[in-house]
C-alpha cells in the first residue's frame, strides 16, 4: 500500500492497515517525481533502498517541535532553543 505522507506518523494510526496488505511503502518527500518514482517500486524496476536524508523519530516527543504543542493544540510556545535544524 503506498503512503503519500510528508511527516512521520504514529504507527499506531495505521497498523490496522498492516494485518491487511503484504506491504507499506511510505512515499514521503516525493515531490514532482513522487509518481514515476512509485511507478517504478512497484513494478520492481526500482528497490525501496531505504536511504533517508531525514531523521525519523521513535517517538512524537522525540521531535524537537512536540514541546511547542505539549501544553494546548492551539497555543504554540517556543521551546526549541538550540535544537532547531
């Protein structure tokens, strides 16, 4: 099942899903050529290598922009300090 996400998701969301396909492909960042590129996954001309130029994190609260929200949805705090990248 491929998943056209810009971000890191919580698993949780969509392990439901998982027990129902063979495979998640996580198109993330894709940008103009999102669709050739999944074109080529899926019809085995290319191989999902892997190679992320991004961090993901374990968990929300490993995100450096989770404590911003951590208090209200709709109050935003600065609290990134030096962790902004």
């Amino acid at each position: 099942m491929p998943l056209n996400a810009t971000r890191p998701l919580r698993r949780d969301r969509y392990d439901a899903l998982a027990d129902d396909v063979p495979a998640i492909l996580h198109m993330g960042l894709g940008g103009q050529a999102l669709g050739t590129a999944l074109a080529a996954l899926l019809f085995g001309d290319a191989s999902p290598c892997g190679k992320l130029a991004e961090t993901w994190p374990l968990r929300v609260e490993d995100c450096a922009s989770h404590a911003n929200f951590a208090t209200h949805p709709r109050l935003v705090v600065y609290r990134e300090a030096l962790n902004v990248s």
